[in-house]
C-alpha cells in the first residue's frame, strides 16, 4: 500500500503574527529580530499584502523561523508602554481615527502605508521599508537583515 500524504487546502500554514507587546516580551527572553507591518483598516496595499505577499510559504518560512512579526494598526486606541515612554493614540477619541504615537516614532514621522519596520535583538530600530512588496521585493529584505548582512555591508552590496 502506497500512502500519498496531499496538502491540506484552506490550512497553509500562517505568519505567526503577535502584539508589539508580546513580541518585546518575547526579545528580552529569546532575542530575535521583530518585524513590524504598520497598517491601517482601509488601506487597500495592506490588504493585498495580506491577500499575497504574507500567504507565500517562502514568505511564512523564514518569516516564523527569523523574526518575531508583528501586526501594528497604526490608528489603534490602546496605550503601549514602551522603552520609557507611554504611547497613545491621542487624536482616536470622541470616535475619530487618529494615529497611535507609537506608530507614528516607528515610522520616524513618515506615516505612509503599509509600511514595515525592522527592529534588532535588542528593540531598537533598524529601518522601515514603505509600500506594497512582492514576494520576489520582501525576501532579500527580509534575509539581509535576517542573517545578520546589515552588519557588515548595504543592502546595495548584499543585493548583489
């Protein structure tokens, strides 16, 4: 008897996304890079990100074996406590959507989404990388700072 094992449709295996919250609880115990996808509900680049990019097996692989990821509504209402500062969403009261404080200091100030920010072992800021990505865009950005290459060259000569 021959067993052929097919896959599972509707099963695929997903990114692991967390909280920013536990993603830095994560780091202070077993460091890793984070991976941060700062979105907002009506975007419709995020959504396709979701509907393509972020379902690549390739993408989901190293994904979960290389960072702790993220998913970030940048017009959240929650307070986060973070590296000594408490961030809110100041102008998401009364029923508005405004921008969280914490998506805004990741962003550096350049609201523009989606939008992916990459942070170290330690919680500290590598980059963001603003806009749709393709899967064939998002791995070697996704490797070059995954293995560690941002340590001792640019992207430019990793890229080569």
């Amino acid at each position: 008897m021959i067993l052929i094992s097919l896959p599972v449709i509707g099963n695929a295996q997903k990114i692991n996304w967390m909280t920013f919250q536990e993603a830095v609880e994560l780091n202070e115990k077993a460091p890793k890079k984070i991976f941060i996808d700062v979105y907002t509900d009506w975007c419709g680049w995020c959504k396709k990100m979701d509907k393509t990019t972020f379902l690549d097996p390739a993408v989901v692989e190293y994904m979960n074996e290389n960072y702790y990821a993220v998913k970030f509504d940048a017009e959240r209402n929650d307070t986060i406590d973070f590296a000594g500062y408490t961030f809110v969403n100041e102008g998401g009261m009364n029923g508005r959507k405004g921008t969280h404080q914490l998506a805004a200091a990741l962003l550096q100030g350049r609201l523009s989404y989606p939008s992916y920010v990459f942070m170290d072992g330690k919680n500290q800021l590598l980059t963001v990388v603003p806009g749709y990505l393709e899967v064939k865009d998002i791995m070697p950005i996704l490797k070059y700072f995954g293995t560690d290459a941002y340590l001792n060259q640019t992207f430019k000569e990793y890229f080569k």
